[in-house]
C-alpha cells in the first residue's frame, strides 16, 4: 500500500505560536496543510480568515488543503485561489450549481474537490464524480474539532474507496482521524488523511514519522 498523505488541520494548532508549528509540520514531511474556512452559518462555527493563510505562507510552500465549509462558495474560489490554495473543496449543500464551481476551481488552476458531510449520500454527489480530483468524507459533523467518530460513515468510505479507481479522484477523510484508523481506512480506498486534535495534543512530528514509517 502506499504512503498514506497527511494533512494537519491548522484549526487545531497552537495559533499563538503558529510559525513553530509549521516548522515542526515541515520537518515532519506533511504532505498539505488542511484549512478549514466556516462562515458561521453553514456551520455553527468561524475559522481561518486570510490573514492565517497570509502568515504560513511565509514560513512553508507546503500546498494549502482549502475546505470551504461556507455557502455559496462560488462567490470565494478565486479569492482562496489567490491566498494559495492548491486543493479547493467545496459542499454540494452549499452550492446550487456545484457542476459549475468544480469547472471554475479546476480553471483557475486548483484540484476541484467535493466534500460530503456524514449525512449526505454519494448518490446526492455521483454525478459531479468525473469533475472531481479529491473527495473529502467527513466522519464527523462539520464545525468543531474534538467530536466522536461517526460508525456509521464507513460504509460510504468504502463506496467512494471503489468509485475512485473509475474516476481518479484522492479520497480523504477528515474528523476524529487517528493511526488505528488509517491502518482500517486504507484498505478500503482512503489515500488522504486530514488528522486534528490526535495529531497536536502531542509533538505532531512523532506521529507523522510514525505513520510514514509504518507504510514505507
């Protein structure tokens, strides 16, 4: 199996200390630095305005993971593009031409994702599949770091884990993310992984090294 791809949520960094941590990040080879973007209305929460994409920009050229938890997003890609954004994901509940928006991200440059919260079906997202270069399966309900893994998400993991050999998108999963899990995720398709709370409530390097190590 391959290296797993890491991405730490800067959502869970130490925000008053964040050079020193994404210097750690960089020396432990992540692979993309996951932003999550909320608006406060599509999700009951705020986070990461462009001033913290400004400030790691420079310290690292790791490419930037943006996941838009807002709605509307259309109206934000090229302003998130610009910030430097390499992977720009998008919810189709947020969206009402979501076909639209994948075909603006991938013109401008960026890899178009989709993200599906724990209670949107593939079925609701199938169609736009062959638009999409990253897929993000949130096992948590969008908003806050810290929740309990939702069980119940797995069976739709491995759905997308076998419509990604079709259409070649990274599959991601984001919420509650730990090294058991990624051992009993990635057999089932999961390439990516987006680790938070697991990863920063120690040296975010040992882990890291820990989980490349394993698959090497």
């Amino acid at each position: 199996m391959s290296i797993p791809k890491i991405h730490p949520s800067i959502l869970c960094a130490d925000h008053g200390n964040i050079e020193n941590e994404i210097k750690r990040l960089v020396n432990a080879g992540a692979d993309y630095l996951h932003m999550d973007v909320m608006d406060g209305d599509f999700v009951p929460n705020f986070g990461l305005g462009a001033e913290m994409f400004a400030h790691i920009k420079k310290y690292t050229d790791i490419p930037l993971d943006v996941h838009l938890m807002i709605r509307n997003p259309a109206h934000h890609i090229r302003f998130f593009r610009e910030l430097g954004a390499e992977i720009i994901t998008v919810h189709p509940e947020a969206d009402t031409h979501i076909a639209g928006t994948l075909a603006l991200i991938r013109e401008l440059g960026a890899i178009p994702g989709i993200a599906l919260n724990p209670g949107t079906s593939v079925e609701m997202i199938k169609e736009v599949l062959p638009l999409c270069g990253h897929v993000l399966a949130m096992t948590v309900n969008p908003g806050f770091a810290g929740q309990e893994f939702l069980e119940f998400t797995v069976g739709k993991i491995e759905i997308l884990g076998q419509l990604s050999k079709k259409f070649g998108y990274s599959l991601c999963v984001d919420g509650n993310i730990n090294p058991e899990r990624i051992r009993r995720l990635q057999p089932m398709g999961v390439t990516n992984f987006v680790i938070g709370t697991a990863l920063f409530r120690q040296d975010p390097a040992v882990m890291i090294r820990k989980i490349k190590e394993e698959y090497a």
